[in-house]
C-alpha cells in the first residue's frame, strides 16, 4: 500500500484516514439512477468520481464490492411521499408498460456509461428485485418501534428514533424545525394526514387501485418507500455496515438521512463509516434543472444536438471536464469550458504517444520521479484528480521539451515516465484515446456513400441500395429520402 489516503467524511464533516473495516476488501455503495429518463451530465459527474475511486483502490491493492443500484420502483414525483411514481407516470405518458420505461433507459444508461468508460460495478441490483428484502426490513423497523402502520401505509417514526438517535446529523437539518415544519409552506398533500407528523417518511406506500406497480405485503398490495431499497440492498451485499458511501449532495437529505436512520432502526448500528458526496455541475452559474431549460442529457453532448451546445463533445472530453474539478467543488459547464477540456485532453493524449518516440540520453535534466509522487499525494489527499492532472501536465511539458531537443531524460527515466502516465492516465483516471473523424471528412464520407445508393438506384440495383441504407442504419446513421434528395444524420 501507498501513504494513507485521506477522504471527507460527510458525516463528520472532516478529512479523515481511509481505514477499511475488513482490509484488504472494501465495500463501496453508491446511489444509481432512477431509470425514467436519458442520463444527463450531472448524472456523469458521481459514476465518474467513484468510478475513479474504485479504480484507485484497485491500484493500491485494495479488492473492491462496487455495488450502484437501479431504481425502478417507489421514486414519487416529490422526493416525498406523494405524487405519482416517475416510471409509471413516463410509462402512462408514452403507453407503454413500466418495465418497458426501465429497460429502456436502464439500457441507455449503460450505453452512456460505457462510452464514458466507467467499468461495471461489481453488483448492480434493482429496487423491483428486492421487494422481500425490503418488506423484512420494514418488519424489523416496526418491531423495534421506529415504524407505524397507517391505512394500509407504514411511515418511520421520526420522533420515536430521535428520543435515542441523531436524526438529521448526517445533513445538518434541526429535528425540531423537521417536525414543526418551520420553514415550510403550509399545504395539504396527499397522504399526509396519513403521517403523525410531517418529518415521518413512507417506508411502504399502499397502492390506489389504478397503480399499476404494486406487490402484497403484511400491509397491504403496494410498493416500497424510495429510502429502503437502498438500505436493505446495501445490507445484503455490503453487510450490516460497511465502509464507503456515495452519492451526489443532492441527497444528503433526505434519502441519506433516511437510510441511515432505517438501518439503525433495524439493526441498532450504523450502515456506513464513511460518507462522500459530490458536488453538483451548473450550467453558467444555475443548477442544471429540466424547470430552467438548461438540462443536457448525454446523448445530446456526445450529438451537439441541443440549442445550449455549439458543437458535440466526445465522451473523453466531458470525463476530463469533470476530473479536472475537485469532486467537492461545484462545476459550471459551458462551451467554453468543454472546448478547453477538449484541448486539454487531445494535448495530453498527443504527449503520450511522443512519449513512445522519445531518444534517450546519457543524464537527465528533469526529475520524473517526483510527478509519480506527487500524482499519488494528490489521490491520497481526498481524491483530488484536479491536482493529479495538473501534475500529469508537468509530464506533458517534460515530454514535450526532450522531444523539442530543449531537455534530456535518459532511457530508466523515460520507462519510469511510461508506466507514470500508464498507472494515471489509463488505469486512475480511466481516460482513453479516442480516434477522431472530423466533420467535413465524415460528411465527405457520406456524400459519397449517398451518391453510390442514387447511382444504384437508377439502375435499379435495389439491392446494393437497400444494403448501404441498412449498413448506415446499423451504425446508427438515420437515412432519409426526400424530395430534394437523400439527407442523413447520426442517431
């Protein structure tokens, strides 16, 4: 192992040593997407970031359980306990079935994870699956008298754990003020007279007769609370507690607070020792937020499809965007600074291979050796990939100077450089290559490839016509005949 490494524990608020409760093995939780929707760039920023620290411990010789959920039941439109399931409402919406909405996106999700090459996690289970887990959870809950019944309905008693717990350590909220509602407007919603007070949140939620997403329980046919799916499948593949947390800041409160205090509920102790929280990307200056209009999925940067976007952006160039930011900073996109991640990428990949090209000489006049170091303080100091990168460009700048003529390494300094960039580039960092065809070469491509299918056409050689339609739709290039002639553009 490396020097300690040091991360924020949100729930201390401090920098604390990293210390596995099972070492070698760690456990690593961090909260997935609900799949009702395409991925957008703030969702890339927290599978970005844990992506990096499963790969960091992997690297120090850590094992890693990475488990990221899928959540396909029981997110309301609310974040509370009211409204209208966001699957089942996008299911209605688009007439199809729920399950339909969630392989869907699920699988766009995981198309826009790959193309950001962020590995796998090791366990990825779905809220849908894990119903008995959740109903068993619920019981332990009531039976230890943090949980009430009400219509159907079971609700966490905040008042009953606060006597014994700290509900609301973890998000700084004051448990007085939750209960009173101080702060809040007044309004009636539905289910609440349901509650004993307003801070108290559904653990099962029973369904009314048209939801369509629903399963028998002691209670009643429904579904569960979005909070426990995440705590009964942590606990079942990670144990009763276990070492690292992740997520955005969004939801530190309440879906963080309320694991939490499920998991004590159910067992006595807490579920994490270590919690990490990403900060949040604005778009020049405001939250990203579907309201404002300036939400920007994925799809649409890697596309340039969207009207906030001068260009499209390829899948390295926003991970480098992102890591070239502390995780606990806020990030403000805009063109300006994608296109200089883009710069900054293609300089970085540029140096790499002039790095394979490099004569070596008898003495050297930079000390390579230092940058390895300091990448690795860097990483051990709260995952800090903005200094590693910075410290990686110094490598740039060497490799660029020997190869101008203006420094000299010599051949054991060169390899140490090789293998430097290797451990953070590709293996840390999880940057890749990426071959590039320019606009004007791809459209020149396809002029030519739409004037052979016309030319075949007229001769009627339908066949050689259909088959290169068929071959560019495969490559997810959508063909139209028109009037004026054949347009195209990338799906």
């Amino acid at each position: 192992m490396q020097h300690p490494i040091y991360i924020t524990n949100s729930l201390s608020r401090q920098k604390e040593q990293f210390i596995p409760l099972n070492p070698p093995f760690v456990g690593l939780y961090v909260c997935g997407p609900t799949v009702y929707g395409e991925a957008h760039l703030g969702h890339a920023r927290p599978y970005i970031t844990f992506d990096v620290m499963k790969r960091y411990m992997q690297h120090l010789g850590y094992k890693v359980r990475y488990v990221r959920n899928i959540t396909d039941v029981g997110h309301l439109e609310n974040d509370a306990d009211e409204g209208e399931d966001k699957i089942a409402k996008k299911a209605r919406l688009e007439q199809l079935e729920p399950m339909e909405i969630v392989e869907l996106y699920t699988n766009s999700f995981h198309d826009s994870m790959r193309a950001l090459n962020n590995t796998p996690p090791g366990i990825e289970p779905r809220a849908s699956g894990h119903i008995i887990e959740q109903i068993e959870m619920i019981r332990k809950i009531m039976d230890n008298g943090y949980a009430y019944e009400s219509n159907g309905s079971v609700y966490f008693d905040v008042i009953s754990y606060s006597k014994t717990n700290d509900y609301g350590k973890l998000s700084g909220r004051v448990i007085e003020e939750l209960i009173s509602g101080a702060g809040n407007e007044r309004r009636v919603l539905e289910g609440q007279d349901e509650k004993r007070n307003p801070a108290d949140f559904a653990l099962w939620k029973k369904a009314s007769p048209e939801h369509i997403m629903r399963w028998p329980s002691p209670w009643s046919d429904g579904f569960p609370g979005w909070h426990i799916e995440c705590s009964a499948m942590s606990k079942k593949y990670l144990g009763e507690t276990f070492d690292i947390h992740g997520g955005g800041m969004d939801l530190l409160f309440p879906h963080h607070e309320s694991e939490i205090a499920q998991s004590k509920g159910s067992c006595g102790q807490a579920p994490v020792r270590y919690w990490m929280h990403n900060n949040m990307i604005t778009i020049n200056g405001q939250k990203m937020g579907k309201s404002l209009g300036n939400f920007i999925t994925l799809r649409q940067l890697f596309t340039g499809e969207h009207p906030l976007l001068q260009q499209s952006y390829s899948p390295m160039s926003i991970r480098f965007f992102i890591l070239q930011a502390h995780y606990r900073s806020t990030l403000d996109f805009s063109n300006e600074g994608l296109q200089a991640a883009e710069k900054g990428m293609n300089k970085m990949m540029a140096a790499v291979e002039v790095l394979e090209k490099l004569k070596p000489s008898s003495a050297s006049t930079s000390d390579v050796k230092a940058i390895r170091e300091n990448c690795y303080a860097a990483m051990n100091d709260d995952l800090n990939t903005a200094i590693a990168i910075s410290h990686l460009f110094e490598a740039v700048r060497v490799i660029n100077s020997v190869h101008a003529g203006t420094e000299q390494l010599t051949a054991e300094d060169i390899a140490h450089l090789k293998e430097t960039m290797r451990i953070f580039v590709f293996d840390v960092l999880g940057l890749k290559a990426e071959e590039k065809v320019s606009g004007d070469e791809l459209d020149g491509v396809m002029k030519l490839l739409l004037a052979l299918r016309a030319d075949a056409k007229v001769k009627k050689d339908f066949a050689t016509s259909d088959r290169i339609r068929d071959e560019l739709i495969k490559l997810n290039f959508v063909i139209k005949d028109e009037k004026d002639g054949t347009s195209w553009n990338k799906a």
